[in-house]
C-alpha cells in the first residue's frame, strides 16, 4: 500500500462512519505498520487467553424482522400451515424447539442441543430507519437510554482486548453511531487482511517495524494532538477512540497466527478481504475472536428492513417462503446466508478455552398476515445454554404479556456468558444449564 494511502486523513461518511474503511481501519493505520513484527508468532503469554475460558458473544441481526419459525417455534403453525409451515418442512429439534428444516434445521448437532429460544416483548411493531432512528425494534433491543447494550455487555465482561466491541455492515447498529461506554467503543471492522495484519496475527514479517515503538509514536502523535481534540470533542471522539485502542492493541503480544489464507478457504472468499459480502462478515467476526479477543461483536444484514418481507398469495404470507428463499440464496435473493453461519457456528460454538455465544434475532416476529409483531425471539446458542423455548409465541405470533423485555434478555446473553454478577439483572429465562 502506498504511502500516500496509508496517510490518507479519517474522514466522516455519511455522517455515520469513519475512513473510506471504517473506524478499525483508522485506528489501526499505524497498528497495519507494526503488523508481524519481531514480536509475531508469540502465545498469548500471560493474557487472559492463557489459562481461562474467554467469553465472546456474537449477535446476527436481521434488520426488518426474523419470522419465529425460524427462532425455534415452528410448531405453533403447524395446525393451520401458517407461512407454509407443513410436517415435512419443519425440523422438531428438542426441548418444545422446532425450527426449518432446510436452514436452521442443517445446524451441527452440538448446536442443536444448546439452543435457546428467547422471547423479548419489546412493544414497538416498527422498523428502526434512518427516518425513524428513535423506534423501532432494532432500536428497542439495542439502545439502552443513551447508551447501547452492546457495548455495556463488552464492557461487563471486561478482559484485555483492545478491541472489545465491534461490528460488521453496510452501517452502525440502529442506523447510528453508539456512543463510547465506560471506556469501550464500538467499532467498524470492513476489511479482513486489514485487520489480521493490525492485529499482528498473520505470517511475521521480519522486516516489519516493533510494535512497541510504533505504540510509543501512536501515543506521542495522540498528545501532539490534544489541542485539536480539546477544540473538537465531539466530532473526534471516534477518532481519540481509534487513538487509544490502536496504542492497546500494539502494547499487547500478537495473538497465534490466523492467516487470511485460512479464513477465506473456509468461508469461500476467494481471496476477496473487503467485508461486503455476508460470508465475510462471519468471517470478519472469527477474525475479531481468534486475532483480538474481540468480547461483542454485532452483525447486520445489508440494505434497509431487507427481511420485510409483506407478500402474500391467496391471503397466506409468503414471509415464510421469502426467508427461506433469502437464506439459502435462492430465487433471486443473492448470497447464502445459512451456509457462512453454519460454518462460524461448527468451528467456534465448542472451541477449547472459549465460550462462544450466538445470537440469532431480527426486530420482530411476523403475524400468520405477514405483518409486524410486538417483539422477536432470539435463536441463542451456546455450551452452556440449554435446549428449550423460554417465552415463545402462539400460532397467532403473539406474545403474552407475561414474556420480558429487553433487558432481560440481555441479562439471559450474560448469564450464558458467565459475566460475573447481574449487570442486566436478574435472569428470568430458564435456559442456562
């Protein structure tokens, strides 16, 4: 890369995003420098990789709704064949879960026996847009006040990373930058060899510069920056942010390799490091919990509400057959979505010494007319996460007005994390085994 690129200046985006590559990319412009130093190639010698089990939780949200019989209450329309659900496409997993046959019915076998179908009765049956930022579902299960759960969740399970929060997609989570919480930003990952070279987790180049001089020049620049940043705080806060988690991520020992070469073969890249794809996504994501420890990492789906689906054929919502379709890339509908996340989930929901959690939700549930509901239910995965349907829907996809909102799913993702104490409070999902 040349020189003038890689001193081309952060810019804003759209007033959502920095950098032509996002926030990762400009908080590791010095980081790709020291990339494969002497250092590489180095265990995670006294980090918290070492000797006890990381936590990472790693949500896949569906902007535009995710229909329930995909999340593990298939059965509820069964009687009436609602979106076309008959006994010959619907998969009985265990535990009152049944789900799609074809997509979240191909999950590995482990998978299958720790899912955990979470309901969350959030109360808003609209789609979170850039003219409606303040509602909405995906704001709804996102925001937390002023703050986001994503970063409150990585934030609670603290640990060393550099790179606690981040996310993947075509824009930020709710359709706008969240703000830094008690030290933990949320950050953009958009290109993959980017990242594995920042995070010194490639092949150690040995012409490269020490990565701990680099993080002593990334902190001298920083302080001959303080003026500006003083002047300007809140336009370059993203910006002080990338300063301080480049200058972290350099004073850590690089991680155990994790080649691109790798990564693209078993997520069928081809060779292609740009994160504009949904394989590269899932991807992206085992990049950030292999190479950087990464605690939270949130993936949404491109273009806007792109899981709305209203059609209808003879009065019956064709919801059902569009997601199917949309997931297995059918019928015009592009890329498989189902395949990447199978394959993330096979290599990283049993992996040794890390307790991964995967979250699988959209903004609401679909009505048998393909309408909006009130609330979603979490597909949720993880070893320690037990087979069953906490607080579901009916064959109408309604919910009853006992099932809890959204924070307390927040507090069931913590408690199959194993984050000390109750950040979210108290667990009222019975899934944890």
């Amino acid at each position: 890369m040349s020189r003038s690129r890689d001193d081309r200046r952060v810019r804003l985006e759209d007033g959502l995003r920095l950098s032509r590559r996002g926030v990762l990319k400009g908080a590791l412009a010095v980081a790709g420098a020291a990339a494969g130093s002497r250092l590489a190639g180095r265990g995670f010698e006294g980090e918290a990789f070492a000797a006890t089990e990381t936590s990472h939780f790693v949500h896949i949200f569906m902007n535009g709704g995710l229909n329930a019989l995909f999340a593990g209450c298939a059965n509820q329309f069964l009687t009436n064949g609602t979106f076309g659900v008959t006994s010959s496409n619907v998969k009985n997993v265990g535990g009152g879960v049944y789900t799609d046959l074809s997509t979240f019915g191909t999950f590995s076998p482990f998978a299958l026996a720790h899912w955990g179908a979470v309901g969350i009765r959030h109360g808003n049956a609209l789609h979170t847009t850039p003219q409606n930022l303040n509602s909405g579902g995906e704001h709804a299960i996102l925001k937390d006040g002023s703050n986001c759960y994503l970063n409150e969740l990585a934030h609670a399970m603290g640990g060393d990373s550099a790179f606690k929060a981040v996310y993947f997609g075509d824009r930020p989570p709710a359709y706008q930058d969240q703000p830094t919480y008690q030290g933990v930003p949320l950050q953009r990952v958009s290109d993959l060899g980017d990242a594995i070279k920042a995070l010194g987790a490639g092949t150690p180049d040995p012409n490269a510069p020490d990565r701990t001089l680099a993080a002593a020049s990334l902190a001298a620049a920083q302080a001959a920056s303080q003026r500006q940043i003083k002047q300007n705080p809140g336009q370059l806060s993203p910006l002080t942010d990338a300063y301080d988690t480049a200058e972290a991520g350099l004073r850590k020992p690089p991680p155990k390799p994790v080649t691109f070469g790798e990564i693209s073969t078993a997520y069928g890249l081809g060779g292609k490091t740009a994160v504009n794809s949904y394989a590269a996504m899932l991807a992206g994501a085992e990049v950030m919990i292999r190479a950087a420890g990464t605690n939270v990492v949130n993936i949404t789906d491109f273009g806007l509400a792109s899981w709305d689906f209203h059609q209808t054929s003879g009065g019956a919502s064709l919801n059902g057959t569009y997601s199917r379709e949309k997931m297995l890339g059918t019928s015009g509908f592009g890329a498989n979505r189902i395949a990447p996340i199978k394959t993330f989930i096979d290599r990283m929901l049993n992996l040794p010494d890390r307790n991964v959690v995967v979250c699988i939700s959209g903004e609401l549930v679909r009505l048998p007319t393909g309408d909006h509901g009130d609330g979603t239910v979490a597909a949720m995965f993880g070893k320690y996460v037990k087979q069953t349907v906490s607080h579901g829907i009916d064959a109408n996809a309604r919910f009853n007005a006992a099932t809890p909102g959204v924070k307390p799913f927040w507090a069931a993702a913590a408690a199959a994390l194993k984050v000390p104490g109750q950040p979210f409070g108290a667990n009222p999902h019975a899934i944890i085994l």
